[in-house]
C-alpha cells in the first residue's frame, strides 16, 4: 500500500487523517487471512491517532514492513510482464538500507 499518494503537496496540501489507519487495519486483516503474505506500507508520515497507534505497533510486531519515502524520491510502480504474466512492480528506496529495492504486488 502507498500512502499520501494525491496530496500532502503543492495542489493538495492536507492530510485525510484517515488513510494510515485504514491501510493498517486492511494489512492486519490480510495478515489474518494469510499470515504468509508481505506485506509494504510505503508512506511519507504515518499518522494514526488515539488509540489507532495500538493498530500501528500490532501491524509492525506481526511483520508488516513500514517504508518511508521521501517526497523528492516518491515510489514508481510500473506495469511488467514475467514469464507471460503480468505484475505490478513498486521501486523505492529503503532509506536505511540505502539503496532502491523493487516489489512485486497484486
């Protein structure tokens, strides 16, 4: 998942306040489905408020990977093709790993 894609810029510059909560909440369900799944919330500032915060430690203590990017180096996602079936590919940098990595999604 990508947060603050559309706005917190220039044309748009507010915070929906609910977003970060809601991918949160869907990266724990999915976890609930399949705990085998990785799962990526890419985003520039998590902002959850009162008690949400309590969803944001679950979600990072159940192994969903939270990246942040930066808005100068925003994530690509490009359409690609991989023995015959199509994929979408997200690249970013990790900035604490320091180098761009790439991640299949559905």
């Amino acid at each position: 998942m990508i947060q603050c894609v559309g706005c917190r810029n220039e044309d748009r510059d507010y915070c929906a306040r609910i977003c970060c909560s809601h991918a949160i909440k869907n990266a724990l369900k999915l976890r609930e489905i399949n705990p085998e799944m990785d799962i990526y919330i890419l985003f520039r500032d998590i902002r959850t408020y009162g008690f949400m915060e309590d969803y944001y430690r679950e979600a990072s203590n159940k192994d969903v990977k939270f990246i942040r990017y930066e808005p100068d180096d925003k994530p690509q996602v490009e359409a690609v093709e991989q023995e015959g079936r199509p994929f979408l590919r997200v690249t970013f940098t990790d900035y604490i790993l320091g180098h761009k990595l790439a991640i299949y999604a559905d």
